[in-house]
C-alpha cells in the first residue's frame, strides 16, 4: 500500500499547482442564503467553482454540529467529496483532557477524514499529543487569534526567561517543542501584522494558519510580508465569508472573489520576495 502524503508534502503540492496560498472557509450559514437553497448542493457548487484556486478547504465543524446528525454526514460527504488533490483542514478548535482528546483526534482523522485540525493549546501539551500521533496529519495550535477580543488573554504579559513576553509567543514558543513530528502548525491571525512577525522570527519553519482575511478585513500585503518563511511560503491564507457570500451571489461571483484573493495573495508574494534583501 503506497504511504498516505503528509499534509504538509498535499498543502505544498496544492499550491504549486494552483500557484495559491488561499484557503476557502467552508462556514454554511442557512440564514445568509436564499430560502429553500439547498445548503450541501450549494457548497459543493462553491468547491467546483475554486477548487483550481486554492490550497486547502476549511469547513468550520460548528456550522455543521449545529444541524444535528444530518449536519455531521453531510460534513463526512463534503470532506470525501472534496477533490483528492486539495487537502482538507477541520476547523474544530478541539481541547480536552488527554483520554478524551484521543477520542476527538480519532473522530476528526479516522471518522471524518481530515487531514488536518485546529486546537487550543490550553490545556498543555499532554491534551494536544493525540493529535500529533497522527504523524501524516496537521495539527494547528491556536496561537494569535484575528478576533477583536484576541488580545484579552493572548497579549498578556508572562514572566520568565529572563524577562516578560505576551503569552501568545509562549504558545508559539511551546508549539517548537511539540514539533518533534513535523506536523505542528500555529492559527496566527492576518489582523495582526506586527504579531505575526514576532511570531515567525520565533518559529522559522512552521505553517501559519492565516483567518481574518475578507470579511474581517486583514490588511493582506503586510500579513503576507510578516509571516512567510524563508522559503516565501508557510502560510494558509483564509477566507470564508467573502467568498461564500460575496455581493450578487452564486458560484460565479464566488469564483470571482477567491481569484480576486488567490493574485491578490500572489502579487504580495512577489512583492515581499522583492524587498527581501539579497546577497551579492
């Protein structure tokens, strides 16, 4: 049996492919959508319309538990209904104690067949190590968040290692540890230029997940200048509801937006490729 790619080696190949770093959120909200729109036919019309322009897909497990057990199968047929190339990133923001984590982390790879998920990093290491077990997959770590109230716990100020720093880089300090695999990411909100920065000087060869991109207005030149790597990648740059619901609706219009965001991610790529400095 030929060995399943990791998530990292399917990311990197999307992106090569579609010469994308975008990421589409897949966030179904019935109550934005015409009455009677059939919400699963729907998303999938949205996968067909920009799967040549992205480098991963990101269904939100709320939008989907929210339905009860019909939205939990039609979640396991989005995910095997996605095209084989283009992987696939559960954003379910699991945390629980280690016994029950291994319950979650077998629900998100063995059930629904993800190949990737986030998590929240509060509970310690011990509660993210089921996921990490899973060595082909991708955990990510909720690190600094796009919300506005991100900085309410993220920003505080922890002291140690010879001086104080926001706990948002011990978080990120702590997901270099976990890394042991390969298959540790960190959620670094494209709201907040400066912190991703801080956050990539920190942790040089880890994928940043990227939100906050479109409706929540990320500013995404200096987003994408701050947190590529070395390599002028490492970042999954998401947005969901300006691409799902963009003015006019309908498949087309969202084709329209995601590729408006796929060059628009591109241009600021090469831009920041660019100013990088070069030795002579």
């Amino acid at each position: 049996m030929t060995a399943r790619a990791s998530f990292r080696e399917r990311y990197e190949a999307a992106a090569a492919a579609n010469d994308s770093l975008l990421c589409v959120g897949l966030d179904p909200d019935p109550s934005r959508l015409p009455p009677g729109t059939d919400v699963d036919a729907w998303l999938r019309g949205v996968i067909e319309a920009t799967s040549d322009l992205v480098c991963c897909y990101k269904p939100n497990a709320a939008f989907f538990e929210a339905r009860g057990s019909g939205g939990m199968e039609a979640l396991l047929q989005l995910i095997e209904g996605i095209p084989d190339e283009i992987p696939v990133l559960l954003d379910a923001k699991r945390g629980d104690v280690g016994h029950s984590a291994e319950f979650y982390a077998r629900a998100v790879f063995e059930v629904l067949g993800a190949d990737a998920v986030t998590v929240s990093p509060y509970l310690g290491g011990d509660t993210v190590e089921p996921f990490l077990a899973y060595e082909e997959r991708h955990t990510f770590v909720l690190c600094r968040t796009s919300n506005v109230g991100a900085g309410e716990l993220q920003d505080r100020a922890l002291a140690g290692n010879g001086g104080a720093r926001p706990l948002y880089l011990e978080v990120a300090a702590r997901a270099n540890e976990w890394n042991t695999r390969g298959n540790v990411g960190l959620v670094v909100g494209a709201t907040y230029p400066e912190e991703a920065r801080a956050i990539r000087e920190l942790c040089p060869d880890l994928l940043f997940l990227m939100p906050g991109v479109g409706a929540q207005a990320g500013e995404l030149e200096a987003a994408v200048r701050a947190a590529l790597d070395a390599r002028g990648g490492g970042i999954i740059v998401n947005a969901s509801r300006s691409v799902l619901y963009p003015p006019g609706g309908g498949a087309e219009a969202s084709r329209a937006e995601a590729q408006r965001l796929r060059d628009a991610l591109r241009e600021a790529v090469h831009c920041a490729d660019r100013s990088a400095p070069h030795a002579d």
